[in-house]
C-alpha cells in the first residue's frame, strides 16, 4: 500500500510542471503572484484593468465572486500600500473564449 501511494505521489509531481504555463502580459508582480494559482490561463493588465480568463466555457458568478475574494481583495487587506500603487480600476473575469464573464469596478473601498 506505501508503494502505491508513493507512486501515485510521484505521478503527481511528475504530472505538475506539464502544464501549460498562464499567458501573463503586464501583469504586475503583487497581481501575477496572487492570479497564477486560481486557474487563470492568460491575463493582461492594461491601464488599471486585468483581464483574466479562466479554462472554463462558463464562469459563475460564485467562481467570480471566489476569484475577486480570494486573488484580488485578499492583496488589498494584507498589502494595502503595494496594491495602492498597482492602480488597479477594474477586474474582467472571463471563460476560456472571452466571450462571457463579470467585471467590477476595483476603485472603491
């Protein structure tokens, strides 16, 4: 049974770094560390707005609210003064063809 799991453990390592790396252009260091592990495929951060897409056909309003919460807010409370100087103004979260999504105004509290 150990070397089962072991092997199963190894396959997983093994299997991590095959996938494909996420497609980030302009995305500053504080967002790029805080997006990379919540499923985003690309992103661009263009004058304040960050563009995310996500590897789904459809994105829910309960995996956007995940993503704003978990990725985007949790940034702003533990590092406010480095979030400050992102300028960030609006997050766009959108399925795999970017043809479907939310968006929110990133300027309030």
């Amino acid at each position: 049974m150990k070397y089962l799991v072991a092997l199963l453990a190894s396959a997983a390592c093994t299997l991590a770094p095959a996938q494909t790396n996420p497609d980030f252009k302009n995305v500053p260091p504080l967002l790029h560390k805080s997006i990379q592990h919540g499923g985003v495929t690309a992103a661009q951060f263009d004058s304040g707005v960050l563009r995310a897409r996500l590897n789904k056909p459809e994105v829910s309003e309960l995996v956007y609210d995940n993503f704003v919460f978990h990725h985007i807010c949790a940034k702003q409370w533990y590092e406010p003064q480095q979030f400050a100087n992102v300028g960030l103004t609006r997050v766009e979260l959108l399925n795999a063809k970017g043809d479907q999504g939310f968006a929110f105004d990133a300027r309030g509290d």
